[in-house]
C-alpha cells in the first residue's frame, strides 16, 4: 500500500500514530542498537524501525533519508530501494539504513 504513496503522503499517514517526542522502551532501544551495529537482522527489526521511522528523520542525511523512506515508509524491497537510492544493490542499501537508524537514535553506527 505505502510503495504506491509519495513519501510525503506515507509520512504523513505514520505521524497519526508516532509521538514525536517519545523514546523507546529499552527493548526497541536495544533491537534498534543491534540493529544498527549488524548484530540484528532486518526480519527481526522491522517493527522497531517502523516506529521509529514514525517519529521523523532530524539529523538524517538526503540519502539516509531516503532510504528510511523507500524502505520503510514506502516498503519497496532492496532491490527497488537501492535502485531509488543510486545503490548497486541491497548490500548498500542495508548499511545506509543501518546507518540512518544509528542516527537517528543517537548512536554512532559502524558504516
């Protein structure tokens, strides 16, 4: 549903339910750490990342950005996300989503 929504839009439909000044419990903390420095997959973060990705992208460079929106807002897969992103694929794309979550949680993630 969201990959057919500009980002904008899908944005817009996940702030209804994202307070922007939350922070997360310990466990999403942890699951959103682990998955920033590689020790969690992202089968087994998506939910965390989803809420997070819900409380907006300060401190995100234009490509970490856009890769939270292609794959997470938009939920288009690797291949669609890295292609969106001008990455050769999704090995690429993981470490700059990886990236971004680090960010975005305050953490200084490994590249």
């Amino acid at each position: 549903l969201f990959a057919e929504l500009e980002p904008a839009l899908a944005q817009a439909l996940c702030d209804g339910d994202a307070q922007s000044d939350s922070i997360p419990d310990d466990t999403e903390q942890r699951i959103l750490r682990d998955f920033a420095h590689h020790r969690r997959s992202w089968p087994d973060s998506i939910a965390a990342i989803n809420k997070l990705a819900g409380r907006g992208y300060s401190g995100l460079d234009p490509m970490s950005e856009k890769v939270m929106k292609q794959r997470v807002l938009q939920r288009k897969n690797w291949k669609q996300c890295a292609e969106a992103c001008g990455l050769s694929g999704r090995k690429q794309a993981e470490t700059a989503l990886r990236r971004a979550v680090g960010i975005l949680i305050g953490d200084n993630a490994p590249d």
